[in-house]
C-alpha cells in the first residue's frame, strides 16, 4: 500500500506542477492522470493479494499483485459501477451493495479511461481542472476504501478483481 500512496502523493504534485502557470505542459499533466491511475491500480492489486495469500515465503505477495491484469479489473469494476453483476456474483453479495463500492468501481473506471487518452491519444487536451479533479476522484477513492475495505462485499469486490474471469466459467 505505500507504494499506492506515493504514486498518490506523486500525482497531486504532478497535478499542481507549473500550478502558477496560466497553462501547464501537457506532459505534466498526463502524467498526473497516469500516475493517479496506477495509485488506484496498485491500492487494489496490494490489498486483494493481501486477502488472497499470506504474506510468506518471501515474494509470494508481490507475485500474487503481478498476477492481476488491468483488463479484469475494467471487467469487474464496470460490472460493480454499473448494478449488473453476474449471477455467479451477486449471490456472493450482501444486498443492498454499499454505495461506496459502486463509487469507487465508478472512479476506477473512469480513471482507466483517462489513463489511455493520457498514455495513449495524442490528440486528446487536458487541462489543468479536469486533471486536478481526476487526482482528487483518485484520493475519495482512496478515503472510500478505508471506510469499507473491512466489509463482506469490499472482500468479493476484491476477489472480483482477481478471479472475475475464472468465475464465468
């Protein structure tokens, strides 16, 4: 989880760097929208491979966290933003599904989006609002998932990111 906070940390900085600037360079702020993506992807990978595995032998964890794929984790989190669980998970769930969990399936969705535009399309302008209001999606996601991670549906949100294509089988 430290590294997840450091990349936090490190957006916000990157979000108001060149802040006295009428307008920042566009690579700064891309990277901002990157970096705050990957403070989300990593806060998941490391506390799912915290409730997948124990924490020796030495390494396991980390190989756990490696084993996660951006692609499921779209897959999940659109399906838990969006109310339309697969059967083969919603009977894993306490209804009614905490509003927090839907929030931050939301903000995890919507920075993985920007993140491509970021990384990816060249042709896509971010401006310094917006990138500042995605770091800031990117910290209440961080907030909402102190208050919940301990519940019932945060473990089968969690488990989701993991097995979410092994389940459909």
């Amino acid at each position: 989880m430290a590294l997840a906070r450091d990349l936090l940390d490190e957006a916000k900085t990157l979000a108001k760097l060149e802040a006295s600037r009428g307008r920042p360079r566009q690579a700064s702020l891309r990277r901002a929208v990157s970096t705050a993506y990957y403070a989300v992807f990593h806060l998941f990978a490391s506390e799912a491979a915290l409730q997948a595995c124990s924490p020796t032998p030495r390494g396991l964890h980390e190989r756990v966290q490696r084993a996660l794929t951006h692609e499921t984790m779209r897959q999940a989190t659109a399906a838990f933003s969006g109310g339309k669980l697969p059967s083969h998970v919603e009977t894993l769930i306490c209804t009614p599904l905490e509003g927090e969990v839907v929030e931050i399936s939301r903000i995890f969705v919507q920075l993985q989006e920007f993140r491509h535009k970021a990384d990816y399309d060249t042709s896509e302008r971010f401006n310094k609002q917006m990138v500042q209001n995605l770091v800031k999606d990117a910290e209440t996601l961080f907030d909402l998932w102190r208050q919940i991670r301990e519940i019932d549906n945060a473990h089968v949100f969690l488990s989701s990111l993991v097995f979410w294509k092994l389940w459909s089988r």
